[in-house]
C-alpha cells in the first residue's frame, strides 16, 4: 500500500511538471517543479518550504539557460541537476532527501534526461 501511494504521487507531481505540447522537435524540460506538491510530498516546514522555493527557481532558470544554450547544452544540464541535489541536500534532512532524490531521478528519466549521478540511482 505504502509503494502504491508513492507512486501514485510520483505522478501527481510528474504530471504537473510542464509537459505540454510536444512536437517533431521535442520540447526540453524547463526544470518547472510543483513547489505546493513538492511540499506537501517531503513534508516541509515553513522554513524549508521557502528555502526549497527558492532553490526550485533557481534550478528552473538554470535549466533555462542549459537548454537554450547552443555548446555544451548536455554537460550544462547535469550542473544544473548537480547544482539543484547539493543545494537540496543542504536544506532537507535524510529522509526528505532520499525521497527527493527518487522524485528528481524519476522526473528526469521521464522527461528523456539521463543523468548519471550517485545520488540518482
């Protein structure tokens, strides 16, 4: 029962990360993460909360800049991943993290993003 209601908010939050009009050309991941989803998931406090939002924001600008750069557009995303898991490991305990780390590894996989990382697998 436990996995199934993990998964079942798995894609809850999978469905509202921006998906939305894919073509020939395939639209890339703007990094957009439900933050209300994503707190209520972790359970954070009021303060991890505004932490963890500003840490989204900057994960969704560094996503931004990655996938519209023209060089190095691959190695640019994995810094941004990278960047966005050191930063979350700060702010959430072990646990929160541990289920963070699965939510991003399964959102990355969906989006056709392989990331390789320890923390991923």
């Amino acid at each position: 029962m436990k996995k199934f209601g993990f998964t079942l908010l798995m894609g809850l939050v999978c469905l509202s990360v921006s998906a939305e009009g894919r073509n020939d050309s395939e639209k890339k991941w703007d990094g957009s993460i439900n933050k209300a989803k994503l707190t209520k998931y972790l359970q954070l406090s009021d303060t991890q909360h505004s932490q963890v939002a500003n840490i989204c924001d900057f994960f969704q600008e560094q996503m931004k800049t990655a996938n519209s750069a023209r060089v190095n557009n691959d190695e640019k995303v994995r810094n941004a991943v990278y960047g966005n898991l050191n930063l979350m490991k700060k702010t959430l305990d072990d646990k929160q993290y541990s289920e963070y780390v699965r939510l991003m590894a399964l959102t990355l996989r969906n989006k056709g993003l392989n990331i390789e990382h320890s923390d991923l697998k």
